[in-house]
C-alpha cells in the first residue's frame, strides 16, 4: 500500500496537471496557427482574395494562417473536412456561398446542413462573366446565339466546377434562354476552367470577375461574351451585360466567398475572427483589390447580420434547385 505522503504527492501531481490543463484552456485565442481550408485550388477568386488578406490579419490575431487548398466535389470535401474538425476557431472554411449551400442539395456526399456553419464575413460578390477562346468566330451574344442556331453546327462545349456551382446554374439558365444544348464538362475549380478555356480545351464558361480573370480578359487571353449583371462593369465599360438581349432579361449571376466557421465554434471566436475580418473588408488595401478585380464590396456585418444574410441565401438557392429539379447524385 502507498504511504500517506506517496498519496500525498501523487494527488499534488495531478493538482498541478489540472491546473496547467486549465491554465492552457484559458489562454487567449487564437494561441497556435489557424488553418484555412479553401475550397479551389491556388490561384483564383476565393484563394487570391484569402491569401492577399493574410499579411494584415497575421498580425492582427499575431498568429500564422496556413492556406490549405482542397478543391473537389463543389467545395463540400473542404466543407465536410472543416465540419470534422474540432469546432475551436482554428480549423476554418473559405468557400464560394453559392457552392456551400448548393453542394448538399446536389451531392449525396455532402452530409451538412447550411446551418452547420456560421458565417464570419464575406468576401465580396464577383459577376459571372461568359468566356470563350479568342479564336472563337463569334464576339458578343448575338453571334454566339446565331453561331449555335446554324443548322449541322458543331456542339459546343461549356465548363463549370460541378453540379449546382454558380458556373453551373448559369450555364443551365443559358441553355434554357437560348433554346440549345451544350456539352458540359466539368472541372475542379475556376483556375483549371480559365486555362482549359484559354488554351482552347473548352469553348465557353462562367467565371467570375475575380482574381486574374480581369487580367486574362484585358490581355487578350480569354474573350469576354457578356457580363451576367444588372448593368455594365466600370472596369469593362464595354462588355454588355447579358441582358441587354431581349431573351436574357434579368440574367443575372454573382458569386460572393466568405469565410467560414462551424456552428458549434464560441460565439466569443467568432466574434475575435469576425471583428479582423471587417477590419480587413473595410481596409484599403482590400478596397484596391477589389478594384483593380472587379469584385464589388459587400458591406461588414455582425454576427447576428452575417446569420440573416445566410440564411436569406440558403432559401433563394433552395427556390434554383426546386426550379431546376435539381437532385442530390
């Protein structure tokens, strides 16, 4: 049997054990480095706006960021990774809303609910512009329309990221305006979609006016059909919208990103997350981002108006999927 004083020491241990374990529950958050789970691969959109913020909120939370790109399956194999992990505010999601609250509606892998997450901030919104080759024979809508209307014409071909993705509702939407079928192949993201799509691999897509896509348009590398919004870009003042054509009235398309965290995450974490985040949404370096891509500023919301504005987002794309008959495969 353990003398009183080996009973002694060992229960002194286990004091001191507990109160370290307590000591390090209380510390601060965040105390180690946050992983950022980005639903694409490198280099585009979401990932271009994530890693231009990471400088600035680095050294608001004084801890690293780890970008970890798992692109896949519209962004649900990030989204159900995140949802795995323990909800303490450093295993986070950057992902397009549209493909967060579509994917469960369209891909039986995605096991979530939309409100198994809360939303920390938004990114900004991103018009979907329609791309095509620049040796393509047609361009603007018109001569696409009438290009696909010639008898014996060759099918074309349009790319998206997987079914229920903005990409791909609008390319639906397209082909039921314009009254023709097209063959559509899909791909892993947006960047993977601009380089098919420029190096003449696939003859159309909706991409977003984010990331470099300004860029590739201005340079000549990708053609600029039409742009899916209310009213022309400031920064392609040239580009009718789509609905200037009287068969595309109200054809429009946005994709806004925004990070992510999982429900069960403190309100006080998200919070901390939130308060860096509209820092950096309000600061202007993001506002010269913004500007010099095309993406148009969503204005800081709090907790309770992030929640409201998900939800309102989550009953619209749930209206598309009923439109479309779209099914979880």
């Amino acid at each position: 049997m353990k003398t009183l004083t080996r009973r002694l020491f060992d229960a002194a241990l286990v004091v001191v054990a507990l109160c370290g374990a307590a000591a390090a529950t209380a510390q601060p958050y965040p105390n180690k480095p946050i992983v950022i789970k980005v639903a694409y691969p490198p280099g585009f959109g979401v990932d271009t706006v994530l890693r231009a913020s990471a400088p600035m909120t680095q050294r608001a939370l004084g801890q690293t960021l780890v970008i970890d790109n798992m692109p896949g399956a519209s962004g649900s194999i990030a989204a159900m990774n995140v949802l795995n992990a323990a909800p303490d505010g450093y295993t986070l999601l950057a992902i397009t809303g549209p493909d967060l609250l579509m994917a469960p509606l369209t891909i039986a892998s995605a096991k979530y609910r939309f409100d198994g997450f809360k939303l920390i901030g938004p990114f900004g919104i991103a018009d979907m512009v329609l791309v095509t080759h620049p040796d393509r024979p047609f361009n603007n809508l018109s001569a696409l329309l009438e290009q696909m209307q010639k008898p014996g014409a060759k099918e074309l071909s349009i790319a998206h990221w997987g079914q229920g993705t903005a990409p791909h509702l609008a390319a639906a939407e397209f082909q039921a305006r314009a009254g023709i079928k097209l063959l559509e192949v899909p791909y892993k993201g947006a960047t993977p979609i601009a380089t098919a799509v420029g190096g003449g691999e696939v003859d159309l897509a909706f991409l977003p006016l984010a990331g470099p896509l300004l860029g590739m348009i201005q340079t000549g590398r990708l053609k600029a059909i039409g742009i899916a919004s209310a009213k022309r870009h400031s920064l392609l003042p040239d580009l009718a919208t789509l609905s200037e054509n009287a068969r595309f009235k109200k054809f429009e398309f946005g994709l806004w990103g925004g990070l992510f965290a999982p429900a069960r995450t403190p309100d006080a974490v998200v919070a901390r997350l939130g308060k860096v985040f509209q820092e950096w949404n309000d600061s202007p370096e993001y506002l010269a981002l913004a500007t010099a891509q095309g993406l148009r500023k969503l204005d800081s919301m709090t907790p309770q108006q992030a929640a409201a504005f998900l939800r309102a987002e989550n009953e619209k794309f749930n209206n598309i999927a009923k439109t479309l008959n779209l099914v979880a495969q």
